[in-house]
C-alpha cells in the first residue's frame, strides 16, 4: 500500500494516506451528514455538515492511533517501523521485520484490537458526561465510541493478516515451534473468512437488496483475500533470503558491448546471438552504463541506425546499485520499488556482476520447494 500523501513524520515514523482513504472519507462524512439531518432536524442548517466532517476526521484520528499502538509496541521490541498507511479499508503499518518470537507477535497483534476499545471507551465517557445524545458533541461521541468498539471487535476476527489473525498465528507458533505452519494455518483461516465476506456481501446484496452495504463486504473480502495470499507470500520470501547475499545468487559473467556501436549492430551482433537480455557498456575499458532489451524496444527500428548504446543506455552514475554482501531481501526490495529488473553489483567501484529479479526468484523457488 503506496503513501500517496505524506503527512509527516511521528515517532520517526512516516504517516501518509493512500488515495483511496478519500473514498472512505467522503462516504463517512456524507452518510454522517444524512444521518445527523434525520436524527437531530432541530440543529441548526450547516450544523450536520460541520459535524460530518469533525466526527471524519476523529474517525481517521482514531484509526492512526490504532496503527500507532502496533507501530509503538513494535518499536519498543526492537522491530523497525518504516511507515504507517491510511487506506479505504483502515491502516497499515509497515513493520520492517518479522517478530522474533511468538509472544511479540501476540502483542503487536492484539495491543490494535485493545486500542480500539479504549478508545471507544473513552468516547463513550465522553458521551455519558455531556448526557444528551441530541447534543452536537453528545451524538458525534456516540458515532465514534460504537464505530471504534466495532473496529476493534472486526480486527478480532482470527484470519490473517487482520489483528485477530496475528493473534491466531502467534498462538499457533508458540504451540507448534513453526511460524511456517502457523502463518499457513492462519492464513488460509484469513481466506476463509474472506470468501465468508464475499459470499455475505452477495446475499446482503441481493437477498436484502442492500447493494452498498453487500458491495462494501464483498469488498473488503476481497481485499483481505488477497492480503491473506501476498503475506504468506512475503513470509516465505523472507524466510527463503534470510541471511542470503548477493554473492551467492549475482551473474559475474555478464557480457559487455562498446559504447559507440549503433543499436542496429548491438541487435544483429550481441542481442539476436546470445539470447541475453543485459549488456555491460564500456568505453576505454571503463564501464559506463547498462543496456537492456527493454531500452533498444523504447527506440523505434528506423532510428536503430543512427542511434548509438550510449545515447539510450542507463548511464552508470544515475544507477541505484548494491553490494556483494547486500542481503537479497533488502535488493528484492529495492527492485520491486523502483521497479527494476537487475542491479549492478559494485565493490570498491568495480563492477562485480549483475543480480537480476529472475535469479532472486529462482533461488526462493527452489528454497521453498524444499521448505528450506
Ligand atoms: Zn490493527
């Protein structure tokens, strides 16, 4: 989940919000606005927009600190956090790390779920102390200690990657030693309960003709399916790195062509004999950039004649690279951020290799199919 917009930093955290937050926002706020025109007619006009849009931005206050709990607890046992995500759905954080044992993982899971409920709590003091629901602060109270109580209790649900979920898998690796078979176990329970939604949402829909309401489930199920499968994923893409370099999986052999030629000859002589797909550029023994496929495809055939390597290359000095110790992990990262397909390797300012996205992926396949 992308930060689209970058709020600031708290606790070293970056907090930003996704796009589709807006779609939340702009729906909480409207049916808050129909709501309090119904219940409240003796408010003043612009009163149940105005109270809208506050009790929004609290509802969005309330899911930060929900996120900041996980984030915090997950601080303080020594587990990096790199950024906290508002989305149409809630938060996520990013917790660098799997924790490092069962209890931690319980406790991040479930400090959310308990979050939420304080807050309800305390929304709903504040609505017992103005007394009268009818009230403008009575009614926004009131909204907001049903709504957190209803957070807390939905991030119960035991299927991963919701909080319920995590705490599930944390029992489950405490009992069986196993965070493969607990993650396995907790996510396929996620899935479970995903299609639950899906199915749910399409007879809310169409036997209860609440077609809002059964989208909006259906939805979320879908989300949580596909959150519940690309966690497993990434759970066995970080066991299968785990304290594996680039040295063990890097090309050293990677071909080089002359800067000067033209991209005609760099296709007849190099590209169309060899079958590679990446080129190391030289020029007067000194590598100068890369050339890929994918670079001499930007340029249309009739240019290839008059256009050289190195006026389409990736020249070298703009080029994001890693080191022969870098763990894979953190390289796969970078490639699925920037959205890169190889990296050169470099040490001490030379050219070591290439480690290219296939041999990463190649490696985790083999790993896992042994359950490495
Ligand atoms: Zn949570």
């Amino acid at each position: 989940m992308e930060s689209n917009i970058k709020l600031g930093k708290l606790f070293g955290i970056e907090i930003g919000v996704n796009y589709s937050w807006f779609i939340i926002f702009f729906l909480i706020t409207f049916s808050l606005w129909g709501q309090f025109s119904i219940e409240h007619e003796h408010w003043p006009a612009a009163l149940p927009f105005v109270m809208a849009i506050v009790t929004s931005f609290l509802f969005f206050a309330s899911l930060l600190a929900h996120e900041l709990s996980h984030s915090l607890l997950a601080l303080a046992k020594g587990l990096p956090v790199h950024s906290i995500t508002l989305f149409v759905f809630g938060g996520v954080s990013r917790i660098g790390k799997e924790a490092m044992n069962a209890a931690t993982e319980f406790w991040v899971g479930i400090i959310g779920p308990i979050s939420s409920a304080v807050i309800a709590g305390l929304f709903y003091v504040v609505a017992a102390l103005v007394g009268d629901p009818q009230s403008p602060v009575g009614a926004m109270a009131g909204w907001l200690a049903l709504i957190n109580l209803m957070l807390a209790l939905f991030n119960l649900i035991p299927g991963y990657p919701l909080d319920g979920g995590r705490v599930l898998r944390a029992i489950l690796w405490g009992a069986t030693g196993s965070i493969q078979k607990a993650t396995r176990i907790a996510s396929l329970v996620g899935e479970g309960f995903a299609y639950l939604f899906i199915i749910g949402g399409i007879i809310l829909a169409f036997r209860y003709n609440n077609l809002i309401g059964g989208l909006w489930l259906a939805f979320i199920g879908w989300f949580l399916r596909d959150a519940a499968r690309s966690s497993q994923q990434a759970m066995i893409f970080e066991r299968a790195l785990k304290g594996v370099s680039v040295r063990q999986v890097m090309s050293s052999d990677v071909p080089n062509v002359p800067g000067h030629i033209p991209l005609t000859e760099f296709f007849e002589e190099y590209l169309m004999q060899t079958g590679r797909r990446c080129f190391i550029v030289m020029r007067d023994d000194r590598l100068t950039g890369l050339i890929t496929a994918h670079e001499i495809k930007a340029v249309p055939r009739d240019q290839w004649a008059v256009t050289s390597i190195q006026q389409v290359m990736k020249p070298f000095e703009t080029m994001k690279t890693v080191g022969p110790d870098t763990e894979l992990l953190r390289v796969l990262e970078i490639m699925q951020r920037e959205d890169l397909n190889q990296l050169p390797v470099v040490s001490d300012e030379r050219l070591e290799g290439l480690v290219r996205r296939e041999d990463v992926l190649r490696f985790i396949n083999t790993r896992a199919e042994f359950d490495y």
